[in-house]
C-alpha cells in the first residue's frame, strides 16, 4: 500500500547534540517530565502552595511511574521484551512502558510523598492532571523515533513510513500505518486545554478535575486499541489494555459524580483560629458600699 503523501520516520532513534548521543526516547520521556512538573508548580503555587512540595512529589512520582510503567509492559507484553530477557527487562530506552502502570505507580509515589508532608491528595491531584496530559503529548513523540506504536495500514494522507524492519511479519508489504502516536499526543494535548477552560469556568471539587483526565484519555485509548496491530492479550475478543480503558472510564464517572455531591468536611477543630480573650476592665477589690 501506497500513500500518495504520509509522514516519514527517523532513521534513528538517536539525538546527536555536539559530543553527545541522547537516546530520543528517553529525552522525549524528560521533556515530558519537566514541562509536566512546571505546570503543576505553576498551578499549585498559585493555590498557596509551595515549589519544594512539587519538586518532592514530581521526584518521587517519576521513580514510581517509570518503575509501575516497565512492571506494567513486562507483565502484559512479555514476548516484546528484548532479547536476552533479564537485560532487556531493564532497557526502557527501547521502548515499552505501560501508561496504566505508569500512572498506578507515580499515583502511589505520590501519595506517599504528600502523606509524609501533611498534604491532602485530592487537591494535588486536580493540580497535576492538566501536567499528567501534557506529559503525555510530549512523551508520545518518543514511540516515533522508535518507530512503534502505530496501527494497521493506511494510505491516508497523514500515514507513518514505517521501516521494513520494525513492521510485523504478516504486514511486511505495507509501508505506511495509522500514526497512533500522534493521535494520542494530539488528544492529549487538545486534553490540557479542555481540563484548563473546564477548571475556570466550572467550580470542580477535588479530585473531579483528575477524573477528568482519566475519562478524557481513557475514551480515545478504547479505541485506539482497535487500530493496534502489535501482540497483546485478549479477552473475550478484546485487548487487555481495552478492558483496561473500559473499566477506568467507568470508575472514573463514578469517582467525579461523587467528587461532586460529597460534603466538604469541615476544618478538624485544632484548624480553626482560636478566638483571643476579650479585654475587660479589672474592678478593684474593696467593701460595696
């Protein structure tokens, strides 16, 4: 199949910058972090938080996240995993990171970081969604420099070129693929904006705003997963990541009804300002006459 334009890909999956060879996926991974971690500092501190907080958490968050994220994609997509196995476990550079796992993992980083500073979660939670969004678009460009993630064959005009090599074997004849990884990073990208207009005009309760979040990505991921053609598990003749999708969307309209009709509690007795004593006139002592 033939395209009559499409969108070629890089040769390499290296960044040449002077003396230095930089893995494009990992640096596209780290563009990612920090532009995530500048707005949600940008937007906690305007909330009358503090840098230090989301320096820890973005710190802490990353570990938990690369590390949730690898687990996810070696435990669901073992026969991707580069030979020998108990090294290419530990080759992230290549690719393979499951954005469930990444999420579960930087979500529990995170919360343990707060927990340790006295910090509520949900707050923080709506604070770094739009951040998580945009991490998102950016790290995306990683699977194009690695030539993965991309879906069945299409001569459409914005079709992915797509090296003999990196193709599937039943797919070897085609050239050009759906580009799925630009269609994620636009969504994600478009996603950053809704969830920022949606917080100014709207009052949402923590966490509704990472709710969200997951709704927006989870509805365009459950059907990404039928363009896929990479090996994955199925069930009942869906994909696991699918299912996955499905059922995070639901859970997560369920978790923003609630986030909404909840009753904020009240501030904890030890909060509330202790009102000072009333000066009063003294009355001297002596008989009343």
């Amino acid at each position: 199949m033939q395209a009559l334009a499409s969108i070629p890909s890089p040769s390499s999956g290296a960044l040449e910058v002077g003396p230095l060879t930089l893995h494009a996926y990992g640096f596209m991974l780290l563009l990612g972090i920090l532009a995530a971690t500048a707005l949600t500092g940008i937007r906690w501190t305007r909330r009358g938080g503090d840098w230090d907080l989301v320096l820890r958490v973005a710190m802490w968050g990353v570990v938990g996240g690369i590390v949730g994220a690898r687990l996810y994609h070696v435990a669901t997509s073992w026969s991707e995993v580069p030979d020998p196995k108990w090294q290419g476990v530990f080759e992230i550079w290549r690719g393979g990171l499951g954005i469930w796992g990444g999420i579960a993992g930087g979500v529990l980083a995170g919360w343990i970081a707060l927990r340790r500073s006295g910090q509520p979660l949900f707050p923080f939670m709506d604070a770094v969604a739009p951040g998580l969004l945009l991490a998102q678009a950016i790290g995306r460009w990683g699977n194009y420099f690695n030539q993965e993630l991309f879906g069945e064959p299409t001569s459409r005009p914005w079709a992915l070129e797509i090296d003999v090599e990196n193709r599937p074997v039943e797919y070897l004849a085609n050239e050009t693929f759906h580009p799925l990884f630009l269609y994620e990073s636009l969504w994600a990208l478009l996603g950053v904006g809704v969830l920022l207009v949606v917080e100014r005009l709207f009052r949402i309760r923590p966490p509704g705003l990472f709710c969200l979040y997951v709704l927006w990505y989870t509805g365009l991921r459950f059907f990404i997963e039928f363009l896929r053609i990479d090996d994955a598990h199925e069930f009942f003749g869906l994909r696991l990541n699918a299912w996955v999708s499905a059922v995070l969307f639901v859970l997560a309209a369920i978790g923003f009804v609630w986030s909404q009709r909840r009753r904020e509690k009240p501030p904890k007795p030890k909060d509330r300002p202790v009102p000072k004593p009333e000066k009063t006139m003294a009355v001297p002592k002596g008989r009343v006459r």
